[in-house]
C-alpha cells in the first residue's frame, strides 16, 4: 500500500523521502486497558529560526517495547539504532539538524512530538534567545 501512495505522489513531481517503521500499529496491552500505538519517526517538528533548521525527531528504545507487544509481535531486536541513524541521516541530507527526543512514554498517546507540541504557542521573547 505504501509503496503504491509513494509512486502515486511522485508521479506528481514530488520527491518521496522513505523513512523505516520500527514497529507497525499493534495492540498494547497496559494491565486491563489495550492501546493501539503506532511508531515512527515522521511525528518530528521541523523547526526554523534564523535560517537554523532543527527537526525535533522521535526516538524509542528496544528495552520501552520489548515484551509490550502481543505474542503477535517479534520485536526486531537490534534494529531500533540502526533505523534511528539512517532517519537521522536523511533529516540531516534533507538540511535539518536531528535533535532525538525519547518518545516511549507518549507513543501510547497515539502522537509523539509533533501531536504534543502542534497546539503550543511559544512566546516570541523566547524565540530570541
């Protein structure tokens, strides 16, 4: 499916960006509750101030979901620092600044980084600083 929608944007002229999932949408089991997560590396904020571009860009570690995850799941052991690097790189050719922000206790919030600051307003006597 992925595959299909990225062709179908660069059919459009765009250039598409791939970026590896760590983990796709399961179920978390938290005691009696089951939350669905979704894990990735898109949910960044992409900031720019004085021609500085920063991406605040979600992390997660293998020890916060191992065991988490329905017996569904094999947790890909060992691939969470490899894909971390490779989406540090591309912000990074895509001439951002990666700035990792752990992102384990929010995911189950159904966003990270990008959904919790979306609706926050900074003053601008903080933006000079």
């Amino acid at each position: 499916y992925l595959s299909d929608r990225k062709e179908d944007i660069e059919d459009l002229g765009f250039e598409v960006v791939t970026l590896p999932m760590p983990l796709p949408t399961y179920v978390v089991e938290e005691g009696d509750l089951e939350i669905e997560t979704d894990l990735n590396y898109t949910n960044s904020l992409l900031i720019n101030v004085d021609d500085k571009k920063s991406a605040l860009i979600p992390t997660f570690t293998e020890e916060a979901w191992d065991g988490r995850f329905s017996d569904l799941l094999v947790l890909d052991r060992g691939k969470f620092d490899d894909y971390q690097q490779r989406v540090f790189a591309a912000y990074r050719d895509a001439g951002f600044q990666p700035v990792p922000v752990n992102a384990d206790n929010i995911a189950p919030a159904k966003g990270t980084v990008h959904c919790a600051t979306m609706q926050t307003a900074i003053p601008a006597e903080l933006l000079q600083q």
